[in-house]
C-alpha cells in the first residue's frame, strides 16, 4: 500500500477563518451604527446591561432560596442561572462591551477599524451597559423581588470583589473571566443550530461565575445595586479599584489571549482585500 505524503500551504492551518470573517462583519457593524445611529448602539448596549442584571439578581434569588443546599450546589446553580442572561446577550445582538474586547482586537489586527473608533465603541457600550444595570435596580425598587437576605447576599459579594480584593488578583481573575467567555463565544461562531450555540456560550458563562472570577459589566451592575439597597456599605476608592483592575484584564483575557491570538492564527495581517 502507497501513501502520499499530504502536501499542505501554511493557509490550510487556518482552520477558524469563517469566524475571522463573521467578527470582521461584526466589526464593521458596530463601527457604522456608532458612527451613524449611536443612541440606537447605546441603546443596544443598554439592553445587554439590563439584562446582565436582571439575571444578577436571578442569580441572587437561586442562591438565597437554595440556602440550605451544600455551598458548591448553590454556586453552580446560580452560575447556571446567570449563564442565561450571556446567551439572551449574544442571541439578540445586544452590546456588550467584554465580548466587544475580542471583536475589535481582531479589527484592529487586521487593521480594518482605527483605534480611535475602537476607544469610542468602547466608552459608548461601556456607558450603556452602566445604565442599563442602573435602569434595572431601579425599576427593581418599585418590587419586593430583593428580599433582605438577597440584599445580605449582594452585599457579602460586592465586598468580597471590591474591599477583600488586591488589584493584581482582580486582574488575573478578570483574565480569566473574559477568557472563557470569549472561548465560548468563539466556539459558538462555528455553530449552526441555535441550541449549540447556547450551549458554549452558557458554559463559559457558567466557570467564570462558579469561580468567582471579575466581570467589569457584571460588576458595575452589582454595584449600581448596591447604590439603591445598601449605599453606606459602599467603598468608592474600591470599587474605582475593581473596575478599572477587572476593566484592563477582561480586555487582556477576551482581546490579547483570544481576538488577538486567534486572528494571529488564522491569517496575515495583509490578507483583508479593502474596497473604497
């Protein structure tokens, strides 16, 4: 028996070139609805905010009625729970800005938007997503829905992220967060049926709130909570720690560790065709 030996070009390596493409579309996208429509992308970016914590508060409702179960049953039950509100996120095109950290880091490696507009995409989605956390704790004071012991709850996790928390593990916990978020939403680009697509957006979801690890949005939402429940329980010069630390590393884990590495691996930076 022969056996030829495959002979392979170095564009064969690149294996997830579809997903390029889709965060490239994304990317302009999101570059022309800022540019020509921005309430309606802050609007976008509001909605994922809103929904971020609404689902915080989901979240919170799991783990204070499932109290008396064991610690680790409780924690993956809220983290399933709060894995909802990412595939909500994705499946409604909503802006969010941690998943917006890979897709403009691909743009800017293959130089298909300026840095400029990559820094005014990020402040616009950052903004909304604020607001729309803010919307939501204030409808949500209009309710009974926060119970005493979700307020207990809010404030343990809030201190434990601002006050209990050095900068340096803020920022390697935030590493982490984007990074398994992003990986499922990578993954998920190379899905045809909805339901995949849930999945692996969900499961990262789903690690990085089991393991406690720093989302800056998640957190400006939970903090915005604490501004309406608990304000005196509030230490500013934290939580300014918290997000700027959580900030710089979902940038780092979903930008540089995915969107730039995996624009690395499938192609050249000349490889994008530009047309006027």
């Amino acid at each position: 028996m022969q056996i030829e030996k495959p002979v392979k070009s170095v564009s064969d390596t690149f294996t997830s070139t579809d997903n390029i493409g889709e965060a490239l579309t994304q990317v302009a996208l999101k570059e022309v609805n800022v540019d020509r429509e921005p309430a309606r992308y802050i609007l976008k970016a509001i909605i994922a905010g809103f929904l971020l914590a609404i689902m915080a508060v989901f979240s919170l409702a799991v783990k204070t009625q499932f109290e008396g179960a064991s610690h680790g049953l409780v924690n993956i039950l809220g983290a399933i729970a709060f894995s909802i509100a990412l595939v909500m996120i994705v499946m409604t095109r909503a802006e969010l800005l941690t998943s917006n950290f890979m897709y403009l880091t691909i743009g800017l490696y293959y130089r298909t938007i300026s840095m400029s507009k990559v820094a005014k995409i990020f402040i616009y989605c950052f903004i909304g997503n604020i607001i729309g956390g803010f919307i939501l704790f204030g409808m949500m004071t209009g309710t009974k829905v926060m119970t005493p012991e979700m307020v207990t709850a809010l404030t343990k996790t809030v201190s434990a992220k601002t006050i209990e928390s050095t900068w340096l593990a803020i920022m390697i916990k935030a590493i982490f967060a984007n990074f398994f978020i992003n990986i499922g939403i990578f993954i998920a680009m190379q899905c045809k049926e909805a339901l995949a697509k849930a999945f692996f957006i969900a499961i990262g979801v789903v690690i990085f709130v089991f393991m406690a690890y720093e989302h800056v949005v998640y957190n400006t939402g939970l903090f915005a909570g604490m501004m309406y429940y608990n304000p005196a329980a509030i230490s500013w010069i934290d939580i300014l720690k918290n997000v700027v630390f959580a900030f710089i590393g979902n940038f780092i884990g979903g930008g540089i560790f995915v969107g730039l590495v995996y624009a690395y691996l499938n192609g050249h930076r000349d490889d994008i065709v530009k047309t006027k």
